[in-house]
C-alpha cells in the first residue's frame, strides 16, 4: 500500500506567516493554483480512496486536486498550536527563538497547544484505521504536520531532521506486511523544486 501524502495548498495566513494550528483559514489565490497544478499527478496515480482533515484549506484541496468522495476527519486536522493561534512567526522567533524552534522540533508545547506525542497518537490512529482496509494507494489530503507525524510514526523520522513540507506538495510511503515502511517521495511539486518552503 502507498500513503500519498498531500499537504493543502498555501493558505492566506501561510501567506501572511502566522500560524494556523487548527484555524479554520481557506487557501489564498496562488494555494488554489497550487492545488489545481497538482491535480493531473494525483489523477495519474489514481488514488483507491481518500480521507482529509476537515478544516477549509484541506476541503477546498482536496476538491482542486479532484479527490472523488473523500472522508473528512477532526482526526487529521494540525497540531492545536492554543495561545500561538493567529501569531506571527517573527513575533514568536522574537520574543523566544528557543521555544519556537523546540516546538518546530516537537519538543516544546505552546501554553495552551497539543503535545507532539499526543499529536502523534492522534493521526497515527486514523491512518492506521485505514491501513487495515485493502487499498492500494491512499490518499491522505491533510497538513504539514500530520505529513511530518505520520513520517516519524512510520519511519522514525522526527520532526527535527524533517524540513518544512511544501504547500500542495506530496509526500508518498510504501508500506507492506512484514516489510519496513519505505519513503519514495518527498516533497514532489509539479512546477519545480522547493528548496525553502515556509514553515
């Protein structure tokens, strides 16, 4: 089974550098053309199914890169950022660098935000749930997070050594029955590479 990993396209707060979390923001005008540019790669693999968080920015990727019935979940929606929801990230890298990046590394909780270990917990869960039902590649239309989650659950790649996921990129695993999990691809955009993508 493949896990095609699509992270939504650039939202208008992604635009702005503020942080989202579980804000409920849609996709700015170059997140949509991101997402429709990604369309004809996903028609191409010809996904079995699809499940997606249920925040705005995911749906309106999900109907871009054209996801036939997909299952919306509160299961695969991002890491609760709490107090940080809505800040600047120059704001936040101000006033305590090292708190911004323990949380980009998944050791520092913002007052009031979910724990990188529950997190974890929390979508591997769903996708797992999934695993159990015969597909032969999965499509997962979610949020850079849950891309970056579901790595470390299922290669042990922390979030520390994982570069931030581009908007409207995708990210494919391989899994299989007594085989250890395989990244094949990583950060793929159908315009060109992306070397500095936003956090």
């Amino acid at each position: 089974m493949r896990l095609l990993l699509v992270r939504h396209g650039q939202s208008e707060w992604n635009a702005a550098r503020r942080l989202q979390g579980q804000a409920d923001i849609g996709l700015s005008e170059l997140g949509k053309s991101q997402a429709g540019a990604l369309r004809p790669v996903i028609d191409g693999i010809g996904p079995c199914r699809t499940i997606a968080s249920d925040l705005k920015r995911v749906r309106e990727t999900t109907s871009r890169i054209g996801a036939e019935a997909p299952r919306f979940t509160r299961g695969l929606r991002e890491i609760d950022v709490g107090d940080w929801t809505g800040r600047s990230i120059d704001d936040l890298v101000a006033e305590d660098e090292a708190a911004y990046l323990g949380w980009r590394a998944g050791s520092v909780a913002p007052p009031g935000g979910e724990a990188w270990e529950d997190f974890v917990v929390r979508v591997s869960g769903v996708v797992e749930t999934e695993c159990s039902r015969p597909c032969r590649n999965l499509l997962i239309v979610c949020h850079g997070g849950v891309v970056r989650a579901i790595l470390q659950r299922f290669i042990g790649l922390d979030p520390a050594h994982i570069i931030p996921v581009a908007p409207a990129s995708l990210t494919v695993l391989r899994i299989g029955a007594g085989k250890p999990a395989r990244l094949e691809l990583f950060n793929y955009l159908p315009k060109g590479l992306e070397f500095e993508a936003p956090d």
